[in-house]
C-alpha cells in the first residue's frame, strides 16, 4: 500500500473541510478582500483599467533606484544575519561553557527593543553626538566626530541588529530537532566533522534557514524606521511609498506598494523552489536530540566565553543606553559623554500617569490575543498545508504572506478600509473604532511568523512517524497531540513569541486605527517622543523590555513543558 | 498542556471581551478629540473642560497631523472622532477640499483675519506659528547667527544646517514653498527657488526624520543652525533650558495658521461645538499663550494680558498660500529628486 492511499484511508474528509473552511475564512477575509482593492487603485485611472500606472512608477529613475536599493539592503542584511545569528546558534546550541545560558537568553534581546526607542537608543549610542563616538573624539581628542551614523553602514548595522535573532532563534530550533544519531552514524562511517557538517546537519536544518532567510529579507523590505532615522540619502521602496502618500499621491503610493510586495512574494517563490531542490528525507527522531558538548580544552573554553562575552557586551549596549536615557534628566545631556545629571522623574511621570498602565495592559493583552489566535490558527493552515498536496498550496502561503510582505501602514489602511462600514461580503462586520481592530491588525502583520515557523519545523518531521501512530491506532486528535505536538512545540513557541513581542511594540499600523479603549504603547512613546519628553520615552522603553523579558522567561519554560 | 493552553487562550479572549465591552460608548456626552498639541496641553484643556462641564467625557488620540489626516480619510464612511484640533491651515483646507470637514461658525466668525478660516466655515485658525531662524547659542553667538533667509546659504555655514524632513513637516513645507515663492512671484517660475534650495542643500549637514531629532541634534552641536517654528524655539529655550536662541527672517516670515475643526459625520457634534467655543475663549487662549506658547489668532485680545515676546513686531512674508498648495507637491517632488543630497 502507498502511503498516499494510507493518508485517504487515516484522514477523515470532515476534518480536511473544516480546516480548510478555517484556512479560507481567515485568507478571504483578512488578506484577500481588504487587499484587493489596493490591486485594483493600482491597475485603474479614471475609473479605466490601464497599465498606466506601472508604466509611469517604473519610468522613474528614482523607484529604480528605490528598488536596486530595498533589494540590495535585504540581500546585505540576509547575508550579515545568517553570519551573526547561525555561528550563535550553533556555539549557544551544541557548547556549554559559563555563563552560556545567561548568554543565551541574551542573544534574543535585539527583539526586544521596540522600534520606536530602538532608533532612538541608536542614535543616542552610535550617532555621531552618541556615546561612542563621543568617548573616542575626547580619548583621541579629535577635531571631528569620528563617524556619522548614515547611510548604507547604519542601515545595515541597524538591520542586523534588529534582525539577527529570526536566524538565531530559527536555527537554533531547528538545532533542537535535529536528529543526533545521524551524525553519529555519519561520523562512524568515516564522514569527516565538514562533511557531517555540509551534508547531514546543513540538509536538516534547511527548512529553517530558508525560513530565517524569508522572514529576514521580506523584513528587510518593509522596514521602514531605520531608512526613514539613518537611512540618509538612501533611498528605499518604502520611503519612496510614504513619500508618495505625504505628497497625497495616493495612486502612486499603492502602486509602488504593489511593486513591492511582488519583490517579497517574488522572493517567497525563490526561496520555495530552492527549499524543493534541496529535501531530503527526514529521519526518524528517536527523541535522543544531541548533546551538547562540554568544551573541555581550556583555550577552546576561554575563546567561547571571550566572544560570547564581547557579543553580549555589543547586544547590551543599545539596551544599556536607554536605561541611561531613561535616568537622564532632560536638556541637560548635551555635548557629555555620559549624561551629568540623574533623575528618577520620568518614572514618576510614568508612574503617576493612569494612562501608563493603561497602555501597558493595552498592548499586552492585544497582543497575546493576536498571538495566541496566530499560534491555533497557524495550526490548522500547516496541518492543511501538509495533507493537500493540491494545486492551490502555492497560493496559500502566498496569500498567508502578503501581510508580512505589505507596509505595516497598508495593512491598517486596508483593513480599515474594508471593515470602515458594513460592506458587501457575506456576513461583514465593522471593525473599525472597536477594540478588536487592532488585535486583529496585529494577528494579520504578524501571523506570517508564527505560520513560517510552524511550517519549518513541521517539514523537519517525518511523516511516517504520524502513520506509524495510526497504524498503531491512535486518533488524529492523539496523533496530534502525542505525536506532532511535542516535536513541532519549540519552533511553534519560537513563532508564537517572535509575533508577541514584535506586536507589543508595533506603531505604523496601530498609529491610524487605534481608538482611546485600547490605545497602545507605541502610541505613547510616540507622544512622549514628539513633545521632546525623550527620557519619559526612554523610560516606557525600559518597562517594555522588562514586561517582554519576563514573558520570554514564561515562553522558556512553555516550550520546554512539552520536551 | 494542550488544556492549560485552552484555558488560557479562554481566559485572554474573556478578558478581551469584557474590555470592549467597557469602552463601548453608552455615554451621551461623550467626545473625542484627535490632535497633535500633545498630551500636556489636552489633559491640561480637558481638566479645565470638566470643571465647568462635569457630566463630559472627553478623550483624545495624540498623533501627528499628517496622521490625523490619514485616519480621518480611512475613516471617512464611518467617523470615530468629532473635534480635529490642530494642523495647518494648508492640510485642514486639503481635508476641507475632500470634504472630511462640517461647516461650522464659532461665535469669534468675524474676530480674526478672513485669511485665517476658511471662507466656507469648515475650519478655523486658533493659533499662529511665525517661522524662524534658530541656531545654538552656545556655539554661535547673536552677532554671527544669521538673521535672514540668505545668510543661511552662506557658504561659512557649509554642513552646518540641519533641516527637517520636509515631505512630512507642514513647517517646512511651508518654508520651502515661501522660499520658492519668493521668487515665483516676479519670475513666474520656480527656477531661482530651486537654486537657493540648491545653495542651502548645499549646507544642510542633515535631513532630521522629525523635530525632535532635530532639535536633539542642534542641542548637540551635529549642526548650528536651523529654520523651525517660533513657539516651539522659544518653548525648548524656555521650558526644556534648551541652548537656542532665534531670529525672525527681517525680510519676512511665513505666518502658518494652525486651526480647529469639526468633522463631517461626527457622532457627538454638540459637545464637540462646545468644546470648540471652550479652547477659543480669550481665557483658554491667554492661558495657552501663557502656559504653551501658543500665539493666539484671535485679534479682539487684550494684548497686554499676552507675554510680552508675542507683542514684539516682526515682518511678515505675504504669501499665495492656495497656489503653494497647489504647486507645493510638485516642487517638493522635484526637490526631493532632483535637489536633496545632490550639493
């Protein structure tokens, strides 16, 4: 019996509907309905249906050269994070040395700083009035700051700063998955520590880093504060967008936004026809995942601690320096190195402001919905994904994607659009001034994440490992939970978490629906920002980070709950 | 685990729930305000609102004017806010021009100049911003600062200047419109406009993404000069101990309006009239004169009751503020490509 009858046989096609039922809502109405309109504003003038558009967006050398730029900058960041978060994954994952937990946990802290009070550490740490720059002007006693912090260098320090962690967080999941009675099977015949390298570890971890790369570029792409901050003269797609809507040539903004979601979807299919030329077949997991290994060498322990060391002194700094901002007392840090003046006002101005605590538990609950929401419905999208081998799959993940490849503004404005008044479709609803508009912004920019990861970590498993439970007897629903669950939790965790604390800090899309019920935090430190109330901004920041670093301690001890 | 999740996804949703419930409007008093003056200067409005009218629930969503623009375009088929206090007279005739705007006559109609509210009643001026030349007094002092528009393409202030983005700043699209301006008036065309923005591109160190790096930068010696609004100087002078001093282009500046209004479709427009009238009265606008260093628009005043640095003269640049509008993108459009970072 082939294994494909063995699937008819096993799947029940009542639970195939229902999934697909729950996959094609969640698609007509969050992305295809509210995004068919920016489509079709793009493909019409006058009421005509006409190319025109195109033609004249394409006809300008400036969105060329917006164009080159995006793709170069998300090529460049790509490479830069696989180089910084893989090599990490690998020392955090397979070594143990001192400290490498506290290391470990440190390693994912660029998620944690919002955008928003991201730019603002940056600039306060590397721009050329900044810490650093500062300190070696006086150390060398230089006439000039020794550098600026703009164009092509900035862009990308900032880019690899912020978006390491989907390599390091990614491979690092797929590490934990990775079958280590393989590479020992390799290394028994002869195979050379290279060789298991290139052929067994690499092939497995595939998937993930396909996805980090996606997730990176597609990022990268859409990445809109750091150009818009230290972006200088380089012009991006995105810039190239908002420029076009402050000048209120709205048509030309949409169409370039078509433009660029076709790159990101572009790279989708790239990414995805690359991924099918290189499966391998997944092994069996015999739940024995490796080791890791104790560096036992003195030199070897000493080099490891010494770059995980000097790494988390670099992660730690743009953090550092917004506590520093935070404890600042306003007007008074100016041509200082360090500040000279500490103060404990802008806490108490936080403190003693109702709406703070407010906004705290805004954000939070807003996004855990979302992201809870994301993590059972990335469930029934995978599940649907894997089953179906039908011609549609391809447009699936291409249509779960384009939140995640479209501007965070598009999305809000889309949205809004489509759910501003009681609409056409079946059963339509008004979102807009409710509460719930933004949970559900915050599910549709950020479930691609949670969908991605899932995805990766369920092509990493063996299929037969299912049929052998049901060959076995087990229920898909025992099959599920005792089966793929376990194996799939870390890099549905890692997803689930990655949309949570990306979504606590979101402002582009919340800035144009938010409602006073459910203001968010961005939104805050954004007034605080544009009043010059930096180290009140500074101080949200500060317990922003402290309210994510304790539920990525809760998330830990989630995900190890089912390993 | 899988229960414990299940509880937990129930108990976030519950919550959630019972939270839209509570901000649901069952309130008939109910306003809300969208507004770039920032959240001191509304709490601050608000307070003093309830005071005389107890029974009010005012709130307000602080964002920048551009946004509140955006938004009450996506909003269009279903307004949430009633009252649009603050933004330019230029963005709130581009939202009156696409209708987003109520007509509406507050009692003080024929107290300020026909030039600051809209002929139709859909908007009108509150308070004015005079725009100036500021630099930082530590590093540069009254005797050297430039004191008009053409000292400040000097090429002694080469990499010097720091100008804010212009594209989302009514400030400074209101510069570089007067700045072409000048000379479109005589010649017809732009041409000699784009060349002293070329001179002063020339200069510009930096393109700040927003006023507050702007400032942040100025107080931090990256540059020495800048063009930035009179109120907001003096306020960085005053309040934030800022080192910065200022002064008015003599050979005149562009006066930009900044105004209040009603939207169309509002929910709540009584309350939203009355709160108008309330931020209008000669009472609010001297305390704000006072408290916020906003020049108030109104001319009926005591203007002794002002501080004295409102009543000091200064010359004003006419200017054709319908055709800025009008020519305003495209010039901006050709600055951005064919101008900015190219000197």
């Amino acid at each position: 019996m082939n294994t494909d009858s063995l699937r008819q046989i096993r799947f029940y096609p009542w639970r195939s509907v229902v999934l697909f039922f729950i996959t094609a809502v969640v698609l007509v109405y969050g992305v295809i309905y509210p995004n068919l309109s920016v489509l079709i504003t793009s493909f019409q003038r006058a009421g005509a249906w006409t190319l025109v558009n195109y033609r004249e967006v394409l006809s300008q050398w400036v969105v060329i050269e917006a164009i080159v730029s995006s793709l170069g900058l998300s090529v460049g960041t790509v490479l830069l994070c696989a180089i910084v978060g893989v090599p990490l994954a690998f020392l955090f994952e397979r070594f143990t040395f001192p400290g490498r937990r506290l290391f470990a946990a440190l390693a994912t802290l660029p998620l944690v700083l919002p955008p928003l009070v991201g730019t603002v550490a940056f600039i306060f740490l590397f721009g050329e009035s900044g810490i650093l720059a500062h300190g070696i002007q006086n150390f060398l006693a230089l006439e000039n700051p020794p550098w600026r912090l703009r164009g092509w260098p900035a862009l990308l320090l900032f880019h690899t700063y912020t978006m390491y962690p989907f390599f390091y967080v990614l491979t690092g999941a797929g590490l934990r998955r990775i079958d280590a009675s393989l590479a020992e099977a390799a290394r028994s015949l002869g195979a050379s520590k290279t060789v298991v390298l290139r052929r067994v570890v690499l092939p497995q971890l595939t998937p993930s880093l396909l996805a980090a790369a996606l997730l990176t570029f597609m990022t990268s792409m859409a990445s809109f504060s750091a150009p818009l901050f230290f972006g200088g003269d380089v012009r991006v797609l995105t810039l190239e967008i908002f420029t076009a809507r402050q000048r209120g040539d709205a048509v030309m903004a949409v169409t370039e936004t078509v433009v660029l979601a076709i790159i990101s979807l572009g790279a989708l299919v790239f990414f995805q026809r690359y991924e099918g030329t290189r499966k391998f077949a997944a092994a069996a997991m015999k739940g024995a995942p490796r080791r890791r290994a104790i560096i036992a060498s003195g030199k070897a322990r000493v080099l490891a601690t010494v770059v995980a060391v000097i790494f988390a002194i670099v992660l730690v700094l743009p953090v550092a320096t917004l506590f520093l901002v935070s404890f600042a007392r306003e007007g008074s840090w100016t041509t200082q190195t360090l500040p000279s003046d500490y103060t404990l006002a802008n806490y108490q101005r936080l403190f003693a402001d109702p709406f703070a605590s407010e906004v705290f538990f805004n954000s939070f609950t807003m996004s855990a919905i979302a992201a809870v929401a994301a993590l059972l419905w990335s469930f029934c999208v995978v599940t649907f994904l894997r089953r179906r081998r039908f011609v549609g799959r391809r447009l699936v993940s291409l249509l779960v994607l384009i939140p995640w490849a479209l501007p965070g503004t598009v999305v809000a404005v889309s949205v809004a659009d489509a759910y501003g008044s009681p609409g056409s479709l079946l059963g339509s609803f008004v979102l807009v001034g409710t509460f719930w508009i933004l949970p559900v912004v915050y599910f549709l920019r950020f479930m691609p994440l949670v969908v991605r990861a899932l995805q990766a970590s369920m092509e990493q498993l063996d299929p037969t490992l299912e049929e052998a439970a049901g060959s076995l007897g087990a229920r898909a629903w025992q099959r599920f939970t005792r089966v793929t669950l376990p194996l799939v939790w870390p890099g549905a965790v890692a997803g689930t978490l990655l949309a949570f604390v990306i979504a606590l800090g979101e402002y582009v899309a919340s800035v144009l629906v938010f409602v006073p019920g459910n203001r968010p935090i961005s939104i805050a430190i954004a007034s605080e920002l544009r009043d010059f109330n930096l180290g009140a901004a500074a101080a949200y920041g500060v317990v922003l980070i402290v309210i994510i670093s304790i539920s990525m301690m809760v998330a830990g001890k989630l995900e190890r709950l089912r390993s | 685990m899988r229960l414990k999740l299940f509880w937990l996804a129930c108990a976030i949703l519950a919550i959630a729930l019972l939270l839209s419930c509570n901000s649901g409007s069952g309130n008939k008093n109910r306003l809300l305000i969208y507004t770039p003056h920032g959240q001191d200067l509304l709490k601050d409005f608000i307070a003093r609102y309830k005071q005389q009218y107890p029974d009010a629930d005012v709130q307000f969503l602080d964002m920048g004017s551009r946004e509140v623009l955006e938004r009450v375009r996506v909003e269009r088929n279903r307004p949430q806010a009633d009252l649009w206090w603050g933004a330019s007279h230029t963005t709130f005739q581009t939202a009156a021009e696409e209708n987003l705007l109520l007509e509406f006559r507050p009692s003080w109609t024929d107290k300020i100049p026909a030039s600051s509210r809209d002929a139709n009643d859909r908007w009108y001026g509150t308070y004015e911003t005079p725009q100036v030349i500021a630099y930082n007094s530590e590093e540069v002092s009254e005797a050297e600062a430039p004191r008009d528009w053409d000292d400040v393409i000097d090429p002694k202030w080469r990499d010097k200047v720091l100008i804010r983005n212009p594209n989302p700043s009514d400030t400074m699209r209101a510069i570089f419109g007067a700045m072409i301006w000048r000379f479109y008036k005589d010649t017809g065309s732009p041409d000699k406009g784009y060349d002293w923005l070329r001179k002063l591109d020339a200069n510009v160190r930096e393109y700040t993404a927003d006023g507050t790096l702007l400032m942040q930068k100025l107080g931090r010696r990256e540059g020495l000069i800048t063009l930035w609004d009179m109120p907001d100087v003096r306020l960085f002078k005053e309040q934030k101990n800022f080192p910065v001093g200022y002064f008015v282009p003599a050979s005149g500046t562009p006066v930009i309006i900044d105004g209040i209004a009603i939207i169309r479709g509002a929910p709540n427009q009584e309350e939203a009239k009355r709160f108008y009238e309330f931020v209008t009265t000669p009472e609010s606008l001297v305390y704000a004169a006072h408290k916020y260093y906003r020049i108030p628009v109104r001319t009926d005043l005591d203007r002794s009751q002002l501080p004295a640095w409102m009543n000091e003269p200064f010359t004003r640049l006419p200017l054709d503020w319908d055709l800025l509008r009008k020519n305003g993108s495209e010039w901006l459009r050709y600055w951005d490509t064919e101008i900015r970072g190219r000197n």
